[in-house]
C-alpha cells in the first residue's frame, strides 16, 4: 500500500507544469525619498545604480519624476550594491541586496532611499 501511494503522489508531482508570464520584472526596485519630509527630494535629478560585480545597472531620474520608483537590475538574480546619488542630500548605499529567482522570474527586492540633505 505504501509503495502505491508512493507512486501515485511522485506522478502526481511530476505531471506538475509552471505557467510563466511574459511580463520582465525588476529585481530592485527604489522609492527616493528625503530622510527630513519623507516626502519628493529637491533635487534636479537623482541617479541609482545597482552593482553587482562588472555589471552596472543605472538610472538618472528628472525631478519631474522623483516620486516615482526607479527599477532595477531587471530578470537579473544576484548580489547587489545599491547607490542613490542627488545635487543637495548626501550619497545613500546599501549592500548586499540580494535578488532571488524562481522558475519563472526574479523575487523583487523593494528599497527606500532616505537621503539627507546636506
């Protein structure tokens, strides 16, 4: 009996399929914010990088759109330093970010950057 239930449940797992969306997602994604207000920081633009080795991954936000999250390191797994820089705040890091993967895509990480005014 043991071995029948045996075998009904490893068919049952291996007749399993994943269905992965199209959809690329980020593996960073950045709110900036100031550390003071919580708010929109002031500055003309701000930029981020995430680093992971010789791979760089940048953004350079207008101040337009500052309050919007900043995406990163997009379907990339790994191990990153994260670095948010602006006109007026002092320079924010963060390491190690670790982006993980499933079968189907990365699990995002989701930052908030409080930079202070300097």
């Amino acid at each position: 009996m043991k071995v029948l239930a045996a075998a009904v449940l490893l068919l049952s797992v291996t007749s399993c399929t994943i269905t992965c969306t199209l959809e690329a997602k980020a593996g960073i994604t950045v709110l900036v914010v100031d550390s003071l207000s919580g708010g929109t920081i002031s500055a003309e633009s701000v930029t981020v990088v995430a680093r992971e080795g010789t791979f760089r991954d940048s953004v350079q936000v207008p101040r337009s759109l500052t309050d919007t999250p900043v995406l990163l390191a997009i379907e990339r797994a790994g191990n990153y330093r994260v670095e948010v820089s602006a006109d007026g705040y002092r320079p924010w890091a963060l390491e190690p970010v670790q982006v993980t993967e499933d079968e189907c895509h990365v699990r995002p990480m989701a930052l908030t950057a409080r930079l202070q005014p300097l």
